[in-house]
C-alpha cells in the first residue's frame, strides 16, 4: 500500500518536493546551472563536468583556481547528493552544509521573498553596496587611504537598510577595531624604542664600572684594603627608583632619566678621591639591566599578541559573513582586511577546516584570497542562475524556473540579481509555488479528485508541468483502491469477514476518499441491519410453519441469511419447497381450466403435503372441494383409516375413490401402499398362530373342496 | 302272503329324496348366510366386525398378493351399488381367481375391517 502510494505521488513530488525540500529535484536540477556557468547547453552532470574540462583545456588554465572551479562544480552540482535536508534544516553547496535553521523558517523566508515588492530602499542600499565596492578598487595611489575611510564610512549608512542585516555594521567595526589596535601596536613600538634605548645605555654602565672595577681592583688593591673602603647604599638606592622607572615611556620619566645617564660618574664611589666602581653598585646595575630586558620582551610580545589577535578577529568576521552567504559582504571585509594587514597576513589562521571543504585539496594554503574567490564564485553562479530563472520563465517553463529559482534563493538569498527578481514574475512563481503546495498537501490527505483539479489548472499554467505522469498516478491508485474493494466484497459474499476487512483497509489506505467505500460502508450496516431484522423474521414465519412469508422475501433473506449456517440451508430447503407448490398451483390452476377438478384436487393436495399451513393451497383446496367433495371425503376416510391402523378399512376408502376417480394417483398409490401393509400384517398373524392347528385347518379345507 | 301298505312302498323313495335333499342342501351351504351390507361397511366397517355374510361379487382386480398367505382381491357386489369391494383370500382357499369371474363368498368381518373369505363358490 504504502509503495502503491508513493508510485501515485511520486511524481507529482518530484516536482513538489522543492516546496518541501525533501526530494533530489534541486541537485537533480543543479546541473543545468553548472552547464549554464560553463556556457554549455546540456543538462547532466557529467555533461556539465565535460563541459568545463574542455573550457579549461582549451583556455590552459591549468592552474588552481581553475582546478578549483572544476572541483566546485562537481561538488556544487552532484546529481548524488541532496542539497536540501529538511530534517536537520541545511542547505548543501560546493560540498559544505550551511545551517539555515528550521526549514518551515527558510520555507516562510522563500515565500516572503516572491512575495516581497520591490523597494527604493533596495535601490538605495545596493547604490551604497556598489560604491563601496567601487571606492576599495582604487586602493592603489595616493587616495587609497582617503578611498578606504569613506568606504569604511559608507559601511554604517549600508548598515541603516534592513537588507543589509548588520553586516556592513559587523565590518565596519571590525576595521575600526583592527585600526585601534594597530593604534596600540605603534604605542607599544615607542615604547620598546625608548626601553630600546634605556638598555644600551644600562649596558655602557655596566660595562664601564665592570672594567673600572677590573682596572683599579689591581693596582690599589691594599689601598682598598687599608682604607676600609665601605659600601655606601645610599648612593645606590638614590639611583635605583629613578632607574627602574625606565618602563614608562613619559616625557617625564625620560627627564629624570637623563641626569641618572648624565651623573654616570656619580654612581661609582669615590675611593681615595679617586673614582671608584664598588661590587654591589656593579651587581644593581646588572639586576637594572636585565630588569629592562624582561620589560623590552614584555613589550615585544605584547605587540605580536595585539597583532595576531587583530588578525584573528577580522578573519573570523570575514568566514563568518561567507559561511551565512554574504558573499558581497565578505569580499568587502577581505578587502579591507587586505587593506589593513599586509600580504604575510593574508593566511587564514581560522575556519580553515570549514573553509576547506569547500575547496577540491586539503593541502592547500587557506588564504583570505580563497574566501573571495569562494565568494565571487557564488556570486557569479546566482548571476547565471537567474538569467535560467528569466529564461525558463520566458519559455513558460515555471516549474522549471520556480526550481531553478528556489535552488538559488538558497544560495544567493542576499545577493543583488536574487534580490532584483521582478515581482510579477515572483507573484506568478508565487501563485504556482502556493498551488503545487497545496497539491502537495492534498496528496498527502489523499484527495484524489482535488489533487486531479489542482493539477489539470497548475498543468494551463506551467507548461513543464507533468500532468499526465501525476493523473496516471492518481488513476492508478483510484483503480488500485476500487479493485481492492471489489475484493474485499466478493470476500464479504463469501462469508471471508476477515479477508473483506483486509480488502477494505488496502482500499482505504489507497484512497480514503474513494465514493465506493463509502457506499459499501452502508451497503454493509444496511446488510449488517436487515441480517439482524432477518434472523428475527425468519425464525418468527419458521416457528408459525408460514413458509409463504419467508419465501417471498427470500431475496432480502437470501442476503442476510447467506452466512447463517443454520437458517441458510433451512431457507434454501424452504425455498425449492415453497416453489414446488407454487408448480403444483400453478398445474392446478391448468387442470381446473380444464375441467379436471379431481387432478386440480390432487395437485393441491401434494402442494399441501408440502405446505400444510399455506394459505394460498389451502385457499384453492377450499374452492375446489365442493366439485370433489365424495372423493375428498373417501381420501380423507382412507387416510384417517390407514392412520389409525385400519388397513382393510383404508383399502376400502381408497377403492372408492378410486371407483369416483379411476386415474387418481392419491387411491392407486394409497391402495399399492395399504395393500402391501395389510398383507404384511396378516403374514405376521399367520406367523404367530399355531402352526399346527393352521395346518390342520388348511388340510380341512383341502378335503372340502367340493363341497365349495 | 302279507300285504304292504301304499306309504311303506314308497318309503324307498321318500329316503331318496330325503338323501338328496341332505345332500344338495350340503352343496349350499353358504347360501344361508347374510347378504353382506355393502353401503353399511363403507360408511363404517368397525361395526360389521365379527359378522358373517355372503357376497355375491365379480372380480375386479387382484390388488396384492403375497405367497403363502394370500390374496387381495377387488370384487364389485352384484345387485347392489356400484362399488368395488376389497377382500382376503387366503392361499390355503386354493381357489384360482380371474377378473370378471364370479363367485360366492362366505365372508367375516375381521378387526379392522378386513373381510376375510372363508368359502367362495363359483356362481
């Protein structure tokens, strides 16, 4: 039933299923994009894949976005894979599953689009788009800068328009946010100078008292020692806070440092009023020294840190807007990121692995350049893809251009030629898309007929619409569904209940709506009712010996009773019955025409021996009797007789009438049958008396023969 | 010489005609009984039972015959009514009856009707 079913309404959604999304329409339908992109006519996938293979070899481009594009192709347009999934709510394409949330949403966002009209605010916005993209193709000159910063501006009026959905707000302050942080990277690079600096010269310090100390440790040796020389902390610890200040990149800070450079000779100790380089001012300066380095790394990382993490968000913001399939977007956020970053940076550091699947080889270098090769392809793919649209509209191709329509809906939802579709031809879409849905909903319920009408009116619409294929269906499944039925009462017939009631389900499930079912539906409780109503009559008429009655309603008794083991054969036995008496009336009604009132008698008499109650008979019998009133009398005599044991007396009646009516069947059969009795009975009395005295009696009658 | 009287000389022939009288009256021996009511017995034969008459009748048709005990035979009465008349005669009669002979039967009416033939002579 179930494949029965599917056979009726599969081609209806082999078509339909765009609206529902769960068929292969689309990536069947696919390649006469691809053949279309690759300015081929032919439809198939393979075709398709030829058709690019013999472009590219006869272009050369043997190179990888070449490759790419062949690979893209294939993936986009296999003829094996499902682009729609409407149980998870994804769209495939170029491979990769985009999420577009609950179908019925992406469903409800279709239809909204054919019914959506046109608005100057669209013509508005794509101006701003367009110049946008206008502005960062000249980054090249003088005005690169100047162009840019007005495209980054145009970017939060573009943001204004609904269309837009916040992209061009997500890009703009991506660009922002990468300048800040640039701003902050320059800062940090000041400040690595300056500590740049402050180490060299810590290092001259170091250098110098290490060889001071290294100089006079030699020659004043004992003068060192006699003298006492004592470490003055003072004078180190009045140095030190100015020196580990060197972090801070301030003027002021660099003020306070100049005396501390410039007093050099101040930091050694006077010795014998000799200048003097004592161990521990050496082992401060080495300790402020590696102070700065840790201070210079610090700084150095944090400017990669900043860097990277600049980096990093914009290229999650542009494989964001590519994977929601805003293409226009995307290649405006790689320009700018272009823009900003220089070409080290231009290796995508995320998305990679989503990115990739896009792409025909994993090992490839994920650039941002391959995000906008992506994007333009796609955009060039929706530009193709609606020029089929217009062109299968045109030839009255609608379901054709409906499906080519829907398929790039999916993937172009936000792109201009999506966008700029007129909106007569998507009020038409829109009628026929509305149509084969509610044919679609109607086959589910399986309502046949209105099925039938839908389709004959969606059939004057779209010329592709394949009508015929979807009528043969239903009529096969119409027919499929009556044939079962006529089964499941030729079951019923049969007294086969449970094979009817199977029958009756296949037909239902076949087609619930079907008209017979529901006149066999009533034929069944009527048959159901005048079962019960004839079981009470019959046994009432039985019980009264009226066979007269149930034999003229034999026909309603026949039906209802057909399955009654018990009243059935006594109704067929009741039936040969009553029609052998209604021969026997019949032959009576003959003979009395023909003056045989005997005949017409008897023939009554053997209709009543059938029908002792019947009132037809005994009517006749009661009319007739009087012209047979001494025959009838000397039968019933000769019955009454026979009845009570009387043979001889019977016999006796029976001659009579006999003698009233020499060709009565009634008194030769009656005599034959009496005559045979009577004899039997005086057999056995002669059995039983005494053999003896019979014998002698015999032999007494023997010797008296002539005296009789 | 003695004389004889007329009456002794006809003495011989009065025991004559006295054996003759005897016999004859031997050979009709049946002819004294009832003549049998043919309309009384059809209109109720249970009251005739046990009696015994004499009929006159012509054959009519044998109706059943079983051997070794006897006959049925229909008889029509003569001198009476038209009617036909069912009786018994027994195998031990040894009497060979044809349609449309004529006979006169000393008959009894046994239970249940039965007119049973104890004597029949050919008319």
């Amino acid at each position: 039933m179930r494949s029965l079913r599917f056979l009726a309404l599969l081609s209806l959604f082999t078509f339909a299923s765009f609206a529902q999304g769960t068929d292969e329409a689309a990536p069947a339908a696919a390649p006469a994009k691809a053949a279309a992109k690759s300015a081929s006519s032919t439809a198939s996938g393979s075709a398709t894949r030829s058709a690019a293979e013999s472009a590219l070899n006869v272009l050369g481009t043997g190179n990888i976005e070449s490759n790419t594009l062949l690979s893209i192709i294939n993936k986009a347009f296999d003829t094996d894979s499902d682009a729609f999934n409407p149980e998870d709510g994804t769209v495939s394409w170029k491979g990769h599953t985009y999420n577009i949330g609950q179908f019925r949403v992406f469903r409800a966002r279709f239809e909204r689009y054919l019914g959506q009209p046109e608005s100057i605010d669209q013509d508005v916005y794509r101006a701003i788009v367009n110049e946008v993209f206008s502005l960062l193709s000249t980054r090249g000159g003088e005005a690169a800068a100047d162009n840019t910063r007005k495209a980054w501006q145009l970017l939060y009026r573009a943001s204004e328009y609904e269309s837009d959905g916040g992209a061009s707000l997500a890009i703009a302050n991506q660009v922002f946010n990468a300048w800040r942080i640039r701003d902050e990277k320059e800062a940090i690079g000041v400040t690595q100078s300056e500590l740049g600096r402050i180490r060299r010269q810590q290092q001259s310090a170091v250098a110098y008292t290490g060889d001071l100390i290294a100089k006079e440790g030699a020659s004043s040796a004992s003068n060192a020692v006699s003298n006492g020389a004592s470490f003055m902390p003072g004078t180190v610890a009045a140095t030190s806070p100015s020196n580990t200040t060197t972090g801070n990149s301030t003027g002021n800070n660099r003020a306070n440092q100049n005396p501390q450079i410039n007093n050099r000779p101040s930091a050694t100790t006077e010795i014998g009023g000799s200048p003097t380089a004592g161990p521990v001012s050496q082992f401060f300066r080495a300790r402020e020294l590696a102070e700065t380095e840790a201070k210079l790394k610090a700084a150095e990382a944090s400017a990669m840190l900043t860097g990277v993490q600049a980096k990093l968000q914009f290229q999650t913001a542009i494989v964001n807007l590519f994977l929601q399939r805003r293409f226009q977007h995307c290649l405006i956020a790689a320009s700018f990121y272009r823009y900003i970053f220089k070409g080290s940076a231009q290796t995508l550091e995320v998305g990679k692995k989503e990115v990739a699947s896009f792409l025909p080889s994993s090992d490839m270098a994920i650039t941002v350049e391959s995000l906008e090769f992506l994007s333009r392809e796609a955009m060039n793919e929706t530009e193709a893809s609606m020029q089929g649209v217009r062109a299968s509209y045109a030839d009255g191709q609608l379901v054709g251009a409906l499906e080519r329509l829907q398929e790039t809906f999916f993937i172009g939802e936000f792109l201009p030629p999506v966008a700029q579709f007129e909106r007569e031809k998507k009020q038409v879409l829109l009628n026929l898309y509305k149509q084969v849905d509610e044919a679609r909903k109607l086959a589910d319920l399986k309502d046949y007929d209105a099925v039938d009408k839908l389709v004959a009116e969606i059939g004057l619409t779209a010329k592709d619409f394949r009508t015929s294929e979807v009528t043969s269906a239903l009529r096969a499944a119409q027919r499929m569904s009556t044939l079962s039925l006529y089964g499941a009462q030729q079951a019923a017939a049969t007294g086969d209940y449970a094979r009817a009631q199977e029958g009756v389900q296949r037909a239902a499930g076949l087609w619930p709506l079907n008209p017979a079912l529901k006149t066999y539906t009533e034929n069944m409780a009527q048959q159901v009712d005048l079962g019960s109503q004839a079981a009470v009559l019959f046994d009432d008429a039985f019980k009264r010996g009226d066979l007269r009655r149930i034999y003229d309603q034999r026909s309603e008794l026949a039906i209802a009773l057909l399955s009654d083991a018990v009243r059935g054969p006594q109704l067929k036995e009741i039936i040969e019955r009553i029609s052998r008496v209604e021969i026997y009336l019949a032959q009576a009604k003959e003979l009395v025409a023909q003056n045989n009132a005997f005949a017409a008698w008897e023939a009554l008499d053997a209709a009543s021996a059938l029908t002792p109650n019947d009132v037809s008979v005994n009517q006749r019998r009661a009319d007739l009797a009087p012209r047979v009133a001494a025959f009838v009398g000397r039968v019933d005599s000769a019955k009454r007789q026979e009845e009570s044991g009387n043979q001889a007396a019977a016999l006796t009646q029976y001659l009579a009438a006999q003698g009233l009516y020499p060709a009565s069947s009634l008194a030769r059969t009656g005599i034959a049958r009496v005559s045979g009795a009577l004899l039997d009975e005086l057999a056995s009395a002669a059995a039983a008396t005494n053999a003896p005295e019979a014998t002698a009696r015999s032999a007494t009658k023997a010797a008296k023969p002539d005296s009789e | 010489m003695r004389r004889y009287p007329f009456h002794a000389a006809l003495r011989p022939l009065v025991y004559c005609l006295s054996l003759s009288l005897a016999l004859f009256a031997a050979g009709c021996a049946r002819q004294t009984g009832e003549p049998f009511p043919v309309a009384a017995y059809q209109n109720a034969p249970d009251n005739l039972q046990g009696n015994r008459y004499t009929l006159d009748a012509e054959i009519d048709a044998q109706l059943e015959w079983r051997e070794g005990t006897g006959r049925l035979i229909a008889v029509r009465p003569l001198g009476t009514e038209p009617a036909r008349l069912p009786v018994f005669i027994a195998d031990s009669l040894g009497a060979n009856l044809m349609v449309a002979q004529r006979y006169r039967l000393e008959l009894t009416v046994r239970r249940g009707g039965l007119l049973y033939v104890n004597a029949l002579r050919k008319l």
